[in-house]
C-alpha cells in the first residue's frame, strides 16, 4: 500500500551542510548567515528591508506591537486560517474581529472587511490562504482610504504574485512563515518584509530586548531572534524556491486536469492576475458529498488528507469569550467542505497519478 504525507520538506544535504558549517565555526546565534537571509529574501520580494524572527506567530506579534496596536483597537483578521492570525492581535492587546472570505479563492473578502470597519478599527490582516493572494489591489486601496494598516500574513504564499508583484509588498508589512509545512523552512522561523525604515528598526529592537547598544535597552522588547542554523538553511532554502514553485505548478496542473472530470469536487479557483504558489491544494465537495467520508477513504488508500482550517471564531479558547455568536456563513460552510491533498514538490509521478485515481474511488 502506499503512504503519501500531506507535506514533506524539500531539504537535504545541502542543508544538513550549511548546518554542519554553522555548528562547527562555533558561532549559533543571530550572525551573519541571518543577516544574508534577510537581505536575500528582501531581494527576493523586491522589499527594501527583512527582519528575521524564531517563529511566525512572534514575528506577527512584533509586527502589530511596532504599529502600536494594542488595547482598546480592534484588528480584522480572517476566521479562516491558522489561529496564530488572531491569536497575535489578541497577545498585542487588541480585539480580534472576523470578517467572511471570498467563497471561490477561501481568502478574506474585502466587501465584508469594509462592513466590519469601526472607529476603533486599526489594521487589517489578510491571509494569501494556502498560497494564493488575498484580493490585495482592493484590500490595499481600502487601507488607504480608511487609513488602516495593513499586514499581510504571507505566512503560506512566499512567491506568489498578485499583478505581477510579490506579496510581502502590498501592505505596511508582511509575515512569512518557514514552518516545515510551508513551501520552504527552516523548522522553525519567520521573516517580516517593510519598506518603512523606522518600523525595520522597531522591529530589529522588539526581537532583542529593545537593546540598541550592548545592554543599553531602550524599549521593552522581547526574545524573538533566529538562531544561525535557521537563518544558514534559509538561505539554501530561497535558493530553492522558484523551482519548487514550478514543481508545484505543475503537480496542481496535473491535478487540475486529472480531477476536473469527477464532477462532484471544486477545484482550487485561481482569480485573475494571481499566481498560485500551492502550499495547498484544496479541494471542496459539492452539495451532497460527505467531506468526511471522502476523506477516510483516503485514509484507507494510504494518502493523508488534512482540513485546513476549522474556523478559528469557533475553538473554544474563542467561542468562550464570546465569539461563539459570530456568524460568517462562508467561512462555515467552506470549513465543512473542503479538504487539502498532499501536493509537495517530491512527489513522484506514480504517486501523483495515484492520489487522482484514488480521488475517484473516493468520490462517490
Ligand atoms: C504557518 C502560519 C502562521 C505562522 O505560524 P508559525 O508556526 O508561528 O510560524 C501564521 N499564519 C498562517 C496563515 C500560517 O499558515
């Protein structure tokens, strides 16, 4: 039988020797390999600075309190994504307010967005929901009109363009995640991208304890650094990225064209003038198809099927304060119908062709 993980990490020995490299010059904390990290990937999304941090939920979390979100404002994050989006408004202070996604792209609507805009209302974070940019051409002329910011959590769409420029250039600033399920890692971390000069060195003190000079601490800070072994395996990583990507790209087109003929599943939408860099690929069942039963088939053929994600307005660390009365009906409806399929850049072409015969057997 075979045994297909939903995700699988693209490293390997050119990693496993950057690491070897960074452990044997002694010198494991925030160094030089980070510090070129930084500036490849600012290169990389055409943003004038990259700050680097140990994780994304720290380094959102930085990020609002450089803005100086915090009690008293409320931030408008989508209910459909990874709860670290709304828990970091929530560890900053600030009240978390849901808005309703796009029921075609799963990303954060902006018409629901503006009817949630109070006086009160400081940003706004939209999510590039499994690899595909938020509408951000709308959501960037809202912010402005509004005089909201805007931080994009790119967390899952490192690549991705939207009219032809990268994410992590939208807004005021951006989150990247390199957790091992996204498209490239480094186990652990995450990098901020700004063109704003002051906000780069708020953030560059809020990682390090607000010291601007040897234990001369300014502002109270935190202990968000990365460490050298992360920042060296980025750096390999980034190189690796476009590639992935195109594997990516073309592992979705043979989905796209394997799947279309089922009939009973939507397949991911991608909206014009967007690139779709596939961290996901989601799939939804139409009316009348259990999304559970479909998925335990799965199981049995030996592939892993994950839901991404189950609303966050409705875990009990939030339905317990109070957002339980919150409804955002595409939000809940999309959450019981789809389900993502292992689409990572090593996938072999039998186990491809695998998974879309054993969508077929599971369809009906
Ligand atoms: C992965 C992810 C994050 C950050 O997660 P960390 O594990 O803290 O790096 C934030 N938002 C979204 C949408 C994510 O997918």
């Amino acid at each position: 039988m075979q045994n297909i993980s939903l995700t699988y990490p693209d490293v390997g020995e050119d990693e496993a020797k950057a690491v070897y490299d960074v452990v044997m010059s002694g010198w494991l904390h925030e160094g030089k390999n980070v510090r070129l990290f930084e500036q490849n990937f600012a290169k990389y999304c055409g943003a004038d600075h990259a700050v680097a941090f140990f994780n994304g939920t720290v380094a959102l979390h930085a990020t609002l309190y450089a803005y100086g979100i915090g009690p008293g404002d409320e931030v408008i994050v989508p209910s459909f994504t990874f709860i670290s989006t709304a828990n970091c408004v929530r560890h900053a202070g600030a009240k978390a307010v849901f808005a309703d996604i796009d029921p075609q792209t799963y990303c954060i609507d902006p018409n629901d967005i503006a009817r949630q805009i109070t006086p009160t209302t400081k940003a706004i974070i939209p999510v590039h929901y499994g690899g595909q940019p938020a509408d951000m051409s709308a959501i960037s002329d809202l912010a402005e009109d509004r005089d909201l910011i805007l931080i994009e959590d790119a967390a899952e769409a490192h690549g991705a363009l939207h009219h032809k420029k990268s994410v992590g250039t939208w807004g005021d600033a951006a989150m990247f995640s390199f957790t091992p399920t996204k498209n490239i890692t480094t186990g652990e971390g995450a990098i901020v991208t700004t063109n704003d000069s002051v906000i780069e060195k708020k953030l560059r003190l809020i990682k390090d304890h607000g010291q601007i000079d040897k234990y001369l601490h300014v502002m109270l800070g935190y202990n968000y650094r990365m460490t050298e072994m992360q920042g060296a395996i980025g750096i390999v990583q980034l190189k690796k990225l476009d590639a992935i990507l195109q594997r990516k790209q073309s592992i979705a087109n043979r989905f796209n064209s394997g799947l279309k003929d089922i009939g009973v599943f939507t397949l991911p939408y991608v909206m014009k003038h967007n690139t779709h860099t596939y961290m996901l690929y989601t799939i939804r069942v139409n009316d009348g198809i259990d999304r559970n039963k479909v998925m335990k088939k799965l199981t049995s053929f030996g592939i892993q099927s994950k839901v991404y994600f189950p609303p966050v307005h409705t875990q009990p660390c939030y339905a317990n304060i109070g957002y339980g009365r919150v409804s955002l009906p595409v939000t809940e409806s999309v959450a019981r119908e789809v389900f993502s399929i292992p689409c990572h850049s090593r996938l072999k072409g039998n186990e491809i062709n695998y998974i879309i015969e054993s969508l077929h057997r599971a369809a009906y």
